[in-house]
C-alpha cells in the first residue's frame, strides 16, 4: 500500500468528523487520501444483510462512478463525498444495531473520487443519519443489551416459563416462607426424639443401598424419585453443555469407563450412585453419607461441587433477572423481590487439607468453562499455593521402608499431595469466569480447613468476625473422619457461629433480603452434606443436633450393608483369642471415668505379671492416653509412650526398648498409627483400652502379633487381644464383629465374651 498523501490539509478547513478523527488519531482519515486508480477497495457487509438493501447500495456506487471526474476537489466539498463504509454504517444503524458474523466482499470496480452534483439528495441522506443516530441513545442500547442477557439467564437455562421455576427445587425451598406454626412444630420434633423415630421411613436406592429418611414434619415430607437422570434435576444448561462436551475432552475421567464407550454416548452420564446422590441434594435435603470410600470419593466431590455451582449460578440469575425487572417498572412501587442475603457468601466447604481443596477447584474451572475459554483469575498464585510439593512427598516416601510395606490403602490417598491443614480461599463465581483468593465478602463460595476458619472467626472473648456466615444456604462437611483425627472443636466452632446476627450492615440492601433470613429462620433452610469413611458419635452428634433443614435429612443405614454383616474380625489371618469385656454405664458423659476405673481395677492387675511382657495398649482418645500416662509414672510401672506428638527419635527408642523387652508395656495413640503407619513389632498381647474409631485398624494391630522372627525353643510366643467396650459402642461393635454378634453382645446379661478366629 502507498504512503499517504504528504501534503496535509489545514485543520480550520476539516469538518467536525474530520478534526474529531485527527484529535483522537493524530492523522486525517484515510478516506481523505488520494486513491491510486490500481488500488481496490474492501467493502465489509453484514452476513445477513437485506438483499434490498444491499442492491440499493450497489446502484448508489454505480451511479457516482458514472460521474465525470472533476480537475479539482476544494476542502469544503470533503464532506460531502459519501463513502462506502459510512453508507454501511448508516445500514448497520438502521437495524437496531445487529451484531453477527462479519465477512469480507471484495469489489473489484475502481473508486474515483468526484464532486456530488446533487447536494440536496447528499444533505436528506445526512439529516436522516443524524436522525437515526439521535433515536438511539445509550440508554436505549443497554436496555436492549440488558434484555437479551436477561432472556438468556431465564430461558436459555431450563427457565423458559414461570411454571419451570415454580418446580424447580432451588424455588420451592428457598423462595417458600414457613408458618410461625410450622417453624413451632420443627422446633418441637427436633428435641423430641421419638416423635422422629416415628416420622423415620426406610428407603432402598440400588446404588446407595438402604437408606434412612428423616422428614422434620408430616407437611414437609418428599417422595423422591431415585431413577431420574441428571436432565431432571434442574441443573443450569451451561453446565449440562459443558458436561456433554467433558465427554470429548476427557475430564470424566472419574467414571471408569473405557474411552470407547465414552465416544459412542454423546450424553454424560453419572453412576448410579452419583446419580442418587445428585438427586437427593439436588432437593435440598440434608444427607450424611457414612461409608465413602476412597476410590469413591473423588466422584462424590464432583457431584457436590456440581451441585455448589448450580445453587450460586442459580441465585446469580434470579438477582439479575430481578434486577432488570426492577429497572423497567420504576414507576410500580410495590414490586419487591426477596432474593438475597445478609452477606454474599451462599456455599461453605470444609476440607482438611489444601490437596482436597486443589481437586474441588479444578472440578469447577472444568465445570464453568473449557481450557480454550478458560478465564481464572489468580490462577498461578493458586496452584503455586495449593499444588503438591514434590520435595515433602519423596521425603515422606523415603523416610521408612517399613511404613511403606505395611500401610493401608487409604495412607497414599491422604497423605500424598500437599497436606497442609491451615489454609482458606473465597471463590466468585460468574457465568464464564472464575475469580479465586477474593474476600469473603464479595465470595459466592468459600473453602476452608476448620483451623483457618478459626484463625478468621478468632478465639472465644476476641473481636470476632463471623458476619460472612450469616448467610450460609449450603454447607459440605466432606472427610469429616479426618476432620476428627485433627480438632474437633474447631468443626464445632464452625457451626456454633452459622448464622449469627451481623455485626456491620456489610452494604446490604434489606429490601432484598429474603424474609426467613430476617426472621432468624436461616438454620431451617440450610442444607448440611456430610461425607466420611466411617460413622463416628461426634459425627452423629453434629447431624443429630445441627441439621434441622425442614426438607428432611438422609443418611446411610450402615448396618444393614453387607460390610457390616460380617466384620473385619474376618481379616485376622491366624489363630487368636479375642476377650471382649463389656463396661456397664448408665450415662455416656459417665463413661470416661467408669471406663478408666474398669481398667485399672480389672484389667490392669492381669497384665503386670511377668509373663505377660510385651503388652501394647491402644488407646483412641489423646485425652484417656493423657490419664494413663500419668498414671503409670505415679505408681513406676515401666512403660514406653508414643503419640502423634511425639518426635522421630523419641519413637525409635521406644520401639526399640519394646521389641528387645527393655519395657513392659507401650502405650500408644490411634491418631499416630493414623498419620505414621508403623509396624509395631514384639507385640505379645493387645489391650484396646477403647473401640478404635477405624474398624480396619483392630484386625491390622491383630496381624502384627505373629512375626516369623520372633521364636523362644523354636516355637511362637502365646498371643491374646482384649477389648473394652460398652452399649454405646454399638456401631464401632458392629464394625468390629459383625451386626448379629454386637447385637447379642450389647443385649445379653454376660459382660464377657470370647472368639476364637482360625
């Protein structure tokens, strides 16, 4: 292309678009240079511009080139050449300002600058631009922008009428104001516990097994439907698309299934159990999921972190919906929309450690966009934050050959990754990005550990923040058995400071806020997903006391399942004999002292004669092995003790004075064996002081016993295992021996009982 033209025109001779051209670009517009009669000219038209008008165009360019050339072309009459792309313009304008597809068409014709002979056509085609410019104005344009972004939140995401969102379960729970009666008579079923057994119903799920419903009230009772597919449940379209689409790019990894029968089905589909599960969160009923295992978990972090999206994307439509409602009818004074909260805050996740964190944030970047689309703010902050440190890992590997041989299956999928337990990060969520490290006040949803949640709420008696949890609709309490190997009472604190009243008004509109959040109605509405490996009272304690959504709540009905049939006494792999002695108590509250008592009485005095060297007791609690400990050291009984915080050097030199006899007990923790998974070896007789919280941990500590390096006289060394226990013990029990064994134990009169395994 040829340089412009050299010689530049005067600026007091430029008309208006011309000196706005030269202030913001400092040059004329090209349209003013002189074209060189080899040069084309591009002609860019709209994919489905009008035939007519397109036709029009054309005869307008034909006639002003049959136009005699004029010698000379003064400044002023600048002006007054209408150009190809203005006439483009001027048709783009005309309708409602359109924005499809663009294409090139190329013309050929030369293009020859000439004077307008006729100057009345050129000023009525002038006075109508002007005209059409001036009918549309800013606000008319945002209107329309706003109108079609609201049509697509509503429509295009499975809210196409007023009867889809009247059904759909986002709306009915949340969007529903319960009676001051009906709030009265949760009240009253929540703290009477047989009038819920009698409102209990079983319920058998192919994938979940057997169930148990628990609606709060007769009124509030569901009737749900375990065969409905994920199309069913209401979840917003731009996830179901990018759900299809996740079949192409392999991010279902999950499912188990081989890549041909992945290309074959177009349609993501869920397992029968993440279908189930899906369904029951999908209403919004509360669920305690006993029995996850860890091959499962992963997929049940998919389905809830699906769920989290749905519930925030969902609430984002109707606020913006509403607000444009809101903008279009100014003059109607009583149209009120109740759709939002106190804080912005609407999902809290509770995980132990960063890894599991990082597993749920990929999910839902996968979830909300594809890697070409993909928008994350802060995202390198993030994985160089919450990513594995390869260095901690090799250590770990490498620190015991021992630990390696002998750990259980669940010690890679915990400890492998970076398991660091203090950590917090808020989310905003928006339909194509995804921001991360926000405040909390201007988060959708947030992650935490239970010890960073704490170090935010601040100790008992400090300048507590617990405003952003005033607002909480859906909380996830997901590996709550690892949760409680680490504090409990920071899980605890968590709940006790939900839905508190605000301290600062936080900018919060209250004419939007809804109705039951005013009333102090939150916990009623809030729906608790609790996700462990095993059943645990505290866990109990927790679903029992704070989970009062008035949909109801689920849980797994653990002793009908065929694992708890038979019991992990099964997997003891050789000939022992297994005393269970059983503790009689009236109170739970009472339990630790007469358990204690029981102990030392009768059990204790056995075990100090020589013969029976080399006992090790295992003791669940940190609190019972505190007491134990200082109850050897009062009365010098010779003892080694190992707990979880307990060094390096301090456990060699107990394991060693234990195996070569140089002690006579060893006390031990269930927290250490659960972070370290050492190979106790020179166990002769174990003394479980209580139930161990893990099943799998009492056939383990069995199987230690035999050790083919250990003889006297070329022969094994005699073994025994015993056990205290009590009636509330009952599902630890039933996991131990079986469900028809602790069942017999539990009810008959005798307080001993003996087995025999082969």
């Amino acid at each position: 292309m040829k340089s412009r033209k050299s010689n530049k025109l005067k600026y007091d001779k430029l008309d208006n678009k011309d000196r706005n051209f030269v202030k913001a670009f400092g040059e004329i517009h090209p349209i003013n240079d002189i074209q060189n009669e080899n040069q084309n000219v591009q002609i860019v038209y709209d994919e489905e511009y009008e035939e007519s008008n397109l036709q029009g165009n054309r005869k307008k360019l034909e006639a002003k080139k049959n136009i005699p050339q004029a010698e000379k072309i003064n400044d002023e009459d600048f002006s007054d050449l209408v150009a190809p792309y203005q006439i483009l313009l001027d048709d783009l304008i005309s309708n409602e300002l359109s924005e499809p597809k663009k294409r090139k068409m190329v013309a050929g014709e030369k293009w020859k600058k000439s004077k307008i002979e006729v100057e009345n056509n050129n000023e009525t085609e002038e006075n109508q631009d002007q005209s059409v410019e001036e009918s549309i104005s800013e606000d008319e344009i945002d209107k329309t922008i706003i109108n079609s972004y609201s049509q697509e939140v509503l429509c295009k995401d499975n809210l196409e009428s007023e009867e889809l969102i009247k059904n759909d379960p986002f709306h009915i729970h949340f969007e529903n104001n319960l009676d001051e009666k009906l709030i009265e008579k949760i009240k009253s079923n929540c703290s009477d516990k047989k009038k819920l057994d009698e409102l209990k119903q079983n319920i058998s799920w192919p994938g979940l097994g057997n169930l148990i419903y628990t609606p709060l009230t007769e009124e509030t009772k569901q009737k749900l439907d375990p065969n409905k597919n994920i199309k069913q449940l209401f979840i917003k379209q731009r996830i179901l698309e990018r759900l299809n689409n996740s079949v192409t790019e392999n991010i279902s990894s999950h499912l188990d299934e081989e890549p041909k029968e992945i290309q074959d089905n177009s349609e993501f589909k869920l397992e029968t159990k993440q279908s189930e599960i899906l369904n029951i969160i999908s209403n919004y009923c509360d669920l305690y999921h006993s029995d996850v295992d860890v091959h499962f978990d992963y997929k049940i972090k998919f389905v809830y972190a699906l769920h989290a999206l749905n519930h925030v994307l969902k609430t984002r439509s109707r606020v913006i919906a509403h607000n444009d409602k809101l903008k279009q009818n100014k003059s109607n004074s009583d149209l009120e929309y109740r759709d939002q909260g106190l804080t912005r805050p609407k999902v809290l996740i509770v995980v132990p450690y960063r890894k599991f964190a990082l597993k749920l944030i990929k999910i839902m970047i996968r979830l909300l966009m594809n890697k070409k689309e993909e928008y994350v703010s802060n995202k390198k902050r993030f994985f160089d934050s919450f990513g594995p440190d390869e260095e901690d890992v090799n250590l770990k590997n490498d620190e015991n050959e021992e630990k390696k041989l002998f750990h259980d299956e669940d010690y890679d999928f915990l400890f492998s990754g970076n398991c660091d337990d203090h950590f917090k990060i808020g989310l905003s969520v928006s339909k194509k990005s995804l921001k991360l490290f926000t405040e909390f006040y201007s988060s959708d949803i947030i992650i935490v550990s239970p010890l960073g949640l704490k170090s935010v709420i601040g100790a008992d008696g400090e300048n507590q923040d617990h405003d952003f949890l005033s607002s909480i609709e859906l909380l996830v309490l997901d590996n709550a058995d690892v949760l409680l190997m680490q504090n409990w009472e920071h899980v605890v604190t968590v709940f006790d400071n939900l839905h508190l009243q605000p301290k600062k008004s936080h900018d919060t509109d209250f004419s939007r806020v809804r109705s039951w959040l005013l009333d102090g109605h939150a916990r009623f509405y809030r729906q608790t997903l609790i996700f462990s490996r095993i059943p645990a009272p505290q866990i109990n304690s927790i679903f029992n006391r704070y989970c009062t959504n008035f949909s109801g709540k689920y849980q797994i009905d653990l002793l009908k399942s065929s694992k708890y049939q038979l019991g992990t006494i099964c997997k003891i792999g050789f000939q022992l004999a297994q005393v269970f002695n059983k503790i009689d108590c009236d109170s739970p509250t009472n339990l630790p002292e007469q358990r204690f008592n029981f102990f030392i009485e009768k059990i204790l005095p056995k075990f100090k004669d020589e013969m029976m060297s080399h006992t090790l007791i295992f003791v669940p609690t940190y609190f019972d092995f505190v007491k134990l400990r200082n109850y050897f050291k009062k009365n010098d009984i010779s003892f080694m003790n190992i707990s979880e915080y307990s060094d390096k050097k301090s456990v060699e030199r107990a394991r060693y004075l234990f195996f070569h006899g140089k002690v006579h007990f060893m006390l031990l923790t269930e927290r250490f064996y659960f972070y370290k998974r050492y190979k106790i070896r020179g166990i002769n007789h174990l003394v479980f002081f209580d139930l161990p919280s893990y099943a799998e941990y009492y056939s383990s500590f069995c199987n230690f016993l035999p050790d083919p390096k250990r003889f006297k006289n070329g022969q094994l060394e005699t073994f025994s295992s015993t056990v205290l226990y009590s009636q509330f013990d009952a599902q630890k029990l039933c996991a131990i021996v079986g469900f028809q064994r602790a069942n017999h134990m539990i009810n008959s009169d005798k307080s001993v009982h003996m087995f025999m395994t082969e």
